[in-house]
C-alpha cells in the first residue's frame, strides 16, 4: 500500500503532500504521525528552507476520518490525542498551504496554520463541524477570525456551509486563487522565492509574525526590534550587505 502522507525535499523546497484521494485526503491516527515525523524531518533539515502543503485528486484535506472517531475510549483521550495541527504549528520553517480542493474541518484547521495560502478556484473552504454536532478544535475560530474577522467566522463556523475560492480571496482566507492547473507550479514558484531568502531571518519572519497575534503593540515592537538585531548579528545578514555593496546574488549558508 501506498503511504497515505508523503513527504519530499527538493531545490530546498519540502512537499507535505496528503495521499488517501479516495476517502478525500480525509486524516487518521496515522497520518497524524506521519505529519509529526515528517515536521520533525523538516525542522532539522537545512536543505528544506520552505514548504508547501497540498493533496492528491480533488479535496486538500477533509479534516478527521469520520470513522476514526469512535476509537476513542473517552471525550478526554480525544481532546489529549496526537494533533496533526499542532504537528504543523510546530513547523519552524516557512509554508505555504496549496489548496487543491476541499478544505474542510481539520483541513481548513491546517491551511490557516500555514503561512501563505492559495487556492486553485475550484476550491471549497469550511468549518463543517457544526453539522455533525461539535466544533473545531485544531485552532478554527481564533484562527477564522485573525484572517477574516469575527463575523465572516461566525458565519463559517456557525453554518458549517463551504465558501467557494472567489469569496475565500474576497474575505483574505487565501492570498491568491489560480487556475488547477496553475496551483502547484505557482506555490513553487513561490517556496523558491522564500527559499532564496535568507533562512533565519525566513523562519525569524514567522516567529515575529505569530508574535504580533499575540502581544501587545508596544510589545511586539519591542520583540520585532530584538529579533532583527539576532538576524543582524548573523553571517547572512553580512553576506547579504556585501552582495549588495558588489551588486550580485548573494549566497546565504544559515549562519
């Protein structure tokens, strides 16, 4: 059998690709591992320098199989079970969330938790849980209403109905729709970019940019200033002002 995740590193770019299309990418106790074993790969790679997200046919990711649900002996060995958005939360390096398709539930969870999102314009986003009688619980609401605000939130979450890829880059749930065709060769185009950059001030950027969620605006300016001096301090941060000064590329080693 084939793996149901997979994952590849290549011209510094990681791809986190789920691979069970007949069940809608749909997450199992399973892949939840794979997801934390191949986040644990990536954060200690250096040749992963960005990471895009996506799926195989036509959904991104369904959220939790259904069917596995019932496995647990307690609501408490459930809410303490190994989270596959926490797995992705836990990624030091920059992503990017390749909406295919459906993105529902634990699916939508994960793309919000990438950094960047786009959305091929056949995509559906939701928050369904309602429907079946619970919510989210892998970040949904705080993480709607940071990228859409609270009303556009509470209409997803308390509905439970998709929002197609025209509205979702309307609200600012995703940065870019394109073409199906189109979804992956631009998310690389874009992990290149990012890959190109100067890495721990890459990976600085997303600390800083979570920072800001969550701190006070004196606060996180205060933090911005203190991370900018680590970056400053680093070999990087030379290389990058005597490229400058000698009008070529410059060439960053993480250090």
């Amino acid at each position: 059998m084939s793996a149901p995740l997979t994952l590849e590193i290549e011209n510094r770019i990681a791809t986190i690709t789920f691979a069970r299309p007949d069940k809608l990418n749909a997450m199992t106790p399973e892949m939840a591992g794979l997801m934390w074993d191949a986040v644990r790969q990536i954060n200690a790679e250096d040749e992963a320098r960005a990471v895009i997200l996506t799926g195989t046919g036509k959904a991104f990711c369904a959220g939790s199989d259904i069917s596995d649900l019932d496995r647990y002996a307690t609501p408490w060995d459930f809410r303490n079970r190994p989270e596959y958005c926490d797995a992705l939360r836990a990624l030091q390096k920059p992503s990017i969330a390749a909406i295919n398709g459906y993105a529902m539930g634990g699916g939508l969870e994960m793309a919000l938790s990438c950094d960047i999102r786009i959305a091929a314009d056949t995509a559906k986003l939701a928050a369904p849980e309602i429907k079946l009688g619970w919510i989210g619980g892998g970040g949904m609401t705080a993480l709607l209403a940071h990228s859409i605000g609270p009303s556009n939130a509470a209409m997803m979450v308390m509905t439970g109905d998709p929002v197609p890829a025209e509205r979702a880059l309307h609200w600012g749930l995703v940065s870019e729709i394109t073409a199906p065709e189109a979804l992956m060769s631009r998310a690389t185009e874009i992990a290149a970019t990012i890959a190109g950059r100067a890495p721990i001030a890459a990976e600085t950027a997303r600390l800083n940019l979570q920072a800001a969620y969550n701190m006070p605006l004196e606060q996180a300016v205060a933090y911005e200033r203190d991370l900018q001096a680590i970056c400053f301090a680093t070999a990087d941060a030379a290389e990058g002002r005597a490229a400058f000064a000698e009008k070529r590329a410059p060439d960053f080693k993480r250090r």
